[in-house]
C-alpha cells in the first residue's frame, strides 16, 4: 500500500513511501499508516549526473513510534554517490507516528527513491 509520495524541490528524484507492516499486527485494530511530514530534498550527486546515470534506490526503514527513522539501509544501490544521497536524505526525515488502536507503533517500510534525469 502506497502511503505518500513525495517530489523532491530538484524535479529529477521522486519518493514512494511503501508501509510493509506495523509492529504489533491484529487483524481486528485499527490501523493509521505513519505519514511523512518533513522530507527533506534529495540531489543526484555530481558524478552520477556528469555520467548521466539514473535508476531507483530501495531502502528498508523502520518510523518509530517517536516519528524518526530508525535502521535504515540500502538494499538494491545505484552506485556512483547515490546510495549515499539517498540515504543520508532518508535519515533527516520525520514522519507522524504510525498508530495501531490509538498508542503510536513502529511501523516497517520501503522507500523507493527514483533519480531520474530531465
């Protein structure tokens, strides 16, 4: 389930925020997906822009309960300075909590950072 995309202020890097699962799955709670609120934008470094090289980075995170991302990692790169810009990027951002039944949960996910050239 898709839950927020986000376009970068450099038209050449979109965000897919994909919710995985919550922490504590019921199949009766009611579930509120975390919601990205400040996303800092993402540049396509220097060197993957002189090669003019494009692709999608995927990175498996965790929104604690506090809204901060916590473990995240690149598990499918791009090389060439943009598993680094991504990830650093990634790791600024702060979302609104997950909530499972009303108390605010971890929430597991895929970011899809797609840096594409204009």
């Amino acid at each position: 389930m898709r839950i927020a995309t986000t376009e970068a202020t450099e038209p050449d890097v979109a965000v897919n925020l994909l919710m995985l699962r919550t922490s504590v799955d019921h199949p009766r709670a009611r579930r509120t997906p975390a919601d990205s609120c400040a996303c800092p934008s993402i540049q396509h470094s220097d060197e993957a822009r002189i090669a003019k090289y494009q692709g999608t980075a995927v990175l498996p995170i965790q929104v604690g309960s506090d809204g901060l991302v916590h473990n995240a990692r690149v598990i499918q790169g791009l090389r060439l300075g943009l598993d680094e810009q991504a990830l650093a990027a990634v790791e600024r951002w702060r979302f609104k909590s997950g909530m499972q039944d009303e108390p605010p949960v971890i929430v597991l996910a895929n970011i899809e950072v797609n840096f594409r050239l204009l």
